[in-house]
C-alpha cells in the first residue's frame, strides 16, 4: 500500500520543529511506532492509512515528563495542539479521527480507542515500550529521574513490593511486562509476546551477571 503524497515527509518536517529534546519521544520513536502501526494495519481491515499516519506522528506533540502532575492529560493536549497542524495540512476533514486516536493511545489518560486507527496507533506505540528498544526506553528514563537499575538487596522484589519510583527493573512486572494482554489487536498482541521474551531473556542474563537468580514466577 503505498504511502498518501508526501504527507509523511511533510510531517516529520513539522514535528521536529516542535519536538523537545526527548531520547525516548524524538523522531526514530515516531519512525517505529510507524512501523509498527504499518505492520498491525496490514491484518486489519478497514484502516484509513492517511488518518493512522497523521495520528502517528502527531501523537506526541504535547510530552510531559513522567512525573508532571498533568501527565495524564498528555495525550488530550496533545490531540488539541494537533488541530490547527491538520488543517494547514489540508486534513480538516481527517480531524475528528485524528485526534480521537492522539487521545485515546494514552496509558495513563484512561480514553477507549473506538475507532480500528486508535487501536492500532495504541498498540504501535505500546510495542516500542516493549524488547530491545524497550529496554533502551526503560533505563534511559529511570537514569534521567534518578532512579537505580535494580535494588541491590533483593534485586527481584522476594521480600518487599514493587517499587517503580526508585528501581528501572521493577518497572518491568509492573507495567511493561503486562502489556501484551492489553493489546487490542491480535497482531499487536502477537509481536507483544515477542518482545517480551526478549526482555526475559535480558533479565535472565541480568540476573545471572549479578549472582540473584531469578524467580520463575518473576513478572508473572
């Protein structure tokens, strides 16, 4: 299928103009979870391509910090900002869509995708949380909030709770580890489980350089 013009490029254009210098939220993100979104709507029926493309490269226009207060709202300012973008781009009548799935593709804002684009953009942006990339995204926050790669007294959590504020590795079974099962399309849910045995295997190795052994229900 191919790509709708230049809007792409066009796109790509506008938003590194606005974009904050963000590790995890830059352009190469914006470039996967494109890919990745390509790679879902090929078993998806009914997709509007240019709509999913606007929506992927628009998603993160507004990026708060993990610890802003108004994280949660992230996705919904993002969706606002979007509007006047779509219609220089002579998208005025994709706006609805578009900023329906900008919204709606937020962990934390709590919006049900209703819409085949909002689900794929979700699942797309999802995925780059999850295997090598993932793991990347992970340490690269927690080193920037401060946070230790693991607690060095019981690496593993066997005697205390998870806790994703001070350790990168505990972040894993909280959040990202369980990802897979909340994907909503099955390709989405498929590459998940991918990914996500290779972060098992990243942590087995870890746990093996540190002398922990890791727990086999660990992240379960």
């Amino acid at each position: 299928m191919a790509e709708p013009g230049d809007l792409r490029d066009r796109l790509r254009r506008v938003v590194a103009a606005r974009m904050v210098l963000d590790t995890t939220h830059d352009l190469a993100h914006l470039d996967r979870v494109w890919a990745n979104a390509c790679a879902i709507a090929g078993g998806e029926a009914g997709v509007n391509r240019t709509v999913l493309l606007a929506a992927v490269y628009l998603h993160d226009l507004v990026n708060l910090p993990k610890d802003h207060p108004q994280r949660a709202r992230g996705s919904v300012l993002a969706a606002e900002a979007a509007v006047p973008i779509l219609r220089d781009l002579g998208l005025g009548g994709d706006c609805d869509a578009v900023c329906h799935a900008i919204a709606a593709h937020s962990f934390s804002a709590g919006i049900a995708p209703e819409t085949i684009e909002a689900r794929v953009l979700r699942d797309a942006d999802r995925l780059d949380a999850l295997g090598a990339v993932g793991i990347a995204r992970c340490f690269a926050v927690s080193g920037a909030l401060g946070r230790a790669l693991y607690d060095p007294g019981d690496p593993w959590a066997g005697a205390r709770g998870w806790d994703d504020g001070r350790y990168a590795m505990d972040h894993w079974p909280v959040k990202l580890l369980r990802l897979p099962e909340g994907m909503l399309t099955a390709t989405g849910r498929r590459l998940a489980q991918e990914r996500v045995a290779v972060m098992r295997r990243f942590a087995e190795a870890l746990a093996a350089e540190i002398g922990v052994a890791l727990p086999g229900a660990w992240g379960a």
